[in-house]
C-alpha cells in the first residue's frame, strides 16, 4: 500500500556537529554510516522509499539540531540555512518531498517568523522540534505567540524527542536505558502531557501535535490519566478530561514501533484517524516497517488511514 512517512530525517553539514553531540553511543563506522544516510537525499533514499512503498516522505533534521546551540543568533542563521537547503531538495523532488520547518527555539520572535517563512513562502507542511531548548519546555508562557502562528497556519508539530535536561535520578547509573531505550520516552511523553495539564490546548483548542513512536507510551494511560487526575486539584482546572486532548490534539506515528500491540492500543485509545504511519529513517529499516504495516492485524479501510489519508488530512497535502 502506498505511504506517506512523516519522521524521516536528514542533515545538513552546517549542523553534522550538534548531530554527533546528540547521538547515542555507537561506534566509529555506525556513526559514519548514519551521516553518510542522512546527508544523501538522492538515490539511497528514494530507493529505501521505494522498499517500504513510500510515495512522499515529509524531511526534518535529524535532532537536536540548533536547539542545542549556545548562541541564540547563531541558531536563527543555522535554522535559516537548513530550511533554504531543505526547500531546494524539495524543489528537487516534488513529488517524493516535503518538509517540516527547523527552528531555534531560543528565540521565540525569530522562530516564529521562520516558521510563517517556511509555511507561506517555502511552502513546508508543519515544523518538527526536538524537546526542550536550554531546559525550557513548549508550556512555557514565552511561547504563546508562537502558538498563535501555529493555529492560524494550522499546520502540526512534531515533538521529537530530546536528551533530558538534567537526568532524572531513577535513570542515574542505568546507562542502559539511556536516550532511546527508554528515557526519551519518559522526556516527551512527560513534555506532551505538560502541554495538557498547562491549559495549553484551552487556550489554543485547534494545536495539532505529532509524536512519533507511537505515541511515547501515551495512547495506553488514557483512563488512568482521566481517573487520577479528577482526584488532584489543580490550581488551574481543566476544560476537559486529560484523555479528550490527546484524542482531539495528539496525533502519533508509528516511528520506531513495528508491532501490532502499541498499534491497536493507539488506534483503539486515540482513534483510526490519529494514528499516521512513519520510518525514522535511516535509524530504522525501511523496508521492516512497510511490511509491518502492510500486514498489520487492523482493517484495509483503517490501514489506508494510516498509510496515506491521516497525513494528507493533518498536513492539508496536495497530492
Ligand atoms: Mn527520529
């Protein structure tokens, strides 16, 4: 079945540096490998593409990318020079590209104007940020202007995941279950939910989110969240039940998540048309996770949903 994938990076050598600062420990030739994958947006790519029946692949920078950056002004310069690489390699490829904006998070004004570039002049679908910037998380106040911009563009957001700023103590001296073993799921699925429990979707109902790996864990805490959150009081009380924003402003894909479990679980939490089919290409096989989805336990009418329909929806696509 033909897909469209949505967690499919790539990087620029302006920003290879941030990238290895960023990488789990692999070795020499591994690292080497990746950064070959991730630069190449020619053959290699179209041709792992083809493999998983991949017709459209939205691009973003493989994280953390400027956002890790010290200098403010230098991670705006950065962000602007991957984006106008990015457009020419869409140019290049219109029919098998998109791209979602890269944006310095530091400055909120500049990451704004970059984002209304991207959507309106370079024609991007959404933007892709990876965590927190500096320790600061998307709920924070700062950032309510750029929400504003997000909800008139009414493109998404794709939260990626991000190292933890300081190490949470119970995964001190577990360096096994580093980055994306198991603690960049507790980081974004944590920073999604503070998103909720802020008000942040009251104050901005229309926000579309993305996470990939279906869903950081989050379609399967849907009543345990709803039950236990009605017993703490909140100084600032929802509008609805925690589980109402994640089946109205969550969307998930099956980045990093080959199996049938977490699918129906997301499906059956959030709904058939949240649930959006992707690789996180080159980390992933491409050609693994076209065949899960092709022979995945769920109905041809909702496996066309996840392959194609939900993004064309979610991304106002012309395809
Ligand atoms: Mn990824």
């Amino acid at each position: 079945m033909k897909k469209i994938a949505l967690e499919e990076h790539f990087i620029v050598p302006c920003l290879v540096d941030h990238l290895l600062e960023g990488m789990p420990a692999v070795t020499p030739e591994v690292e080497h490998t990746l950064v070959d994958l991730l630069s190449d947006l020619g053959e290699r790519r179209l041709a792992a593409m083809d493999a998983a029946g991949v017709e459209l692949s939205v691009l973003s920078i493989s994280g953390p990318g400027v956002q890790v950056e010290p200098d403010a002004s230098r991670a705006v310069a950065l962000a602007r020079e991957a984006n106008d690489l990015l457009a020419e390699a869409v140019a290049k490829h219109p029919a098998r590209y998109r791209g979602f904006a890269h944006l310095a998070m530091q400055d909120v004004k500049a990451a704004t104007a970059e984002l209304e570039r991207c959507v309106r002049e370079l024609g991007f679908v959404g933007s892709m940020v990876n965590g927190h910037t500096h320790g600061i998380y998307l709920d924070n106040p700062c950032y309510d202007p750029f929400w504003e911009a997000m909800e008139a563009l009414d493109v998404p957001l794709y939260l990626h995941p991000e190292d933890a700023h300081v190490l949470p103590h119970v995964l001190q001296g577990a360096a096994g279950l580093s980055k994306p073993v198991w603690e960049w799921s507790v980081e974004t699925s944590t920073h999604f939910l503070r998103l909720v429990f802020s008000g942040l979707f009251d104050r901005f109902p229309k926000l579309k989110i993305v996470l990939g790996h279906m869903g950081e864990t989050l379609p399967y805490v849907l009543w345990r969240l709803d039950s236990r959150a009605k017993l703490t009081p909140s100084k600032r009380p929802l509008k609805l039940q925690p589980s109402d924003y994640l089946k109205r402003n969550l969307f998930v894909t099956t980045s990093g998540q080959c199996d049938d479990v977490p699918l129906i679980a997301a499906i059956s939490g959030l709904g058939a048309d949240n649930v959006l089919f992707s690789v996180d290409y080159p980390y992933e096989d491409s050609a693994i996770a076209g065949r899960f989805l092709d022979n995945a336990a769920i109905s041809e009418a909702t496996r066309e949903k996840v392959a194609r329909l939900n993004a064309v929806r979610l991304m106002n696509l012309k395809v």
